[in-house]
C-alpha cells in the first residue's frame, strides 16, 4: 500500500489523518500524566514523544486554548482522568469498507481533462 493510499483510507476511517491522530493521543496522554502530578514538564514531554517542553506547551495551548498549568488545575480539581491513554501497538483487522479510486499514470495538469 502506498504512503498516500494509507493516509486516504486511515483519514476515511478514523475521521483524522495520521498526524493529528497521533498528536491528539499525545496530548491526551500528557494530560493523564498531568493530572497524576508525578512528573514535571520536560520529563511528560519527553515521554509523549514531544521534541522539548516548548513544544508540548505550545501543542497544549493550541487545541486546548490553555496553558498547561491551567489545564494542570483544573485537571486536579475533577475526579475522572482524561480520555483516553495511548494504547499498545498491535495489528488488528477492521471490517471491510468498499473504496474507489482511479489510477493515473501521467501529468497531473492534464488528468482532469478527458482522452477518448
């Protein structure tokens, strides 16, 4: 399977593509380590998989439009954890889903305009 036909059929069926998927399970678990309150900034960040606590700052800041100590607070303040935690890797089967598409082979300035 091609890089491009994976990201059509994975952004199809999971409503996000591959990079926003694994981003938001990122935050999502930095937010869970957040709450637990067992581990500072620059260790959740690299534990998430983010380059540097800046750039989970920044990350947080933009989808949850917060800072993270005030994510962190009012975290602290509710019962329930955040939803989700990044689950283990494994391969599994999902049911099938009819897909088409058209291959072309060419230059795409002219796909759009029919060859008879």
């Amino acid at each position: 399977m091609s890089d491009r036909n994976f990201q059509v059929i994975f952004t199809t069926t999971m409503n996000e593509n591959p990079h926003q998927y694994i981003t938001r399970l990122r935050i999502e678990h930095a937010m869970n380590l957040l709450k637990d309150n067992k581990m500072s900034m620059p260790e959740i960040s690299d534990y998430v998989g983010f380059a540097n606590q800046q750039a989970l700052y920044n990350t947080i800041r933009e989808k949850a439009h917060t800072t993270p100590s005030q994510t962190k607070a009012d975290l602290l303040q509710k019962s329930e954890t955040y939803p989700l935690v990044i689950p283990p890797y494994k391969i599994t089967n999902i049911s099938q889903k009819r897909i088409i598409y058209i291959s072309y082979i060419g230059n795409y300035d002219t796909c759009n305009s029919p060859v008879f």
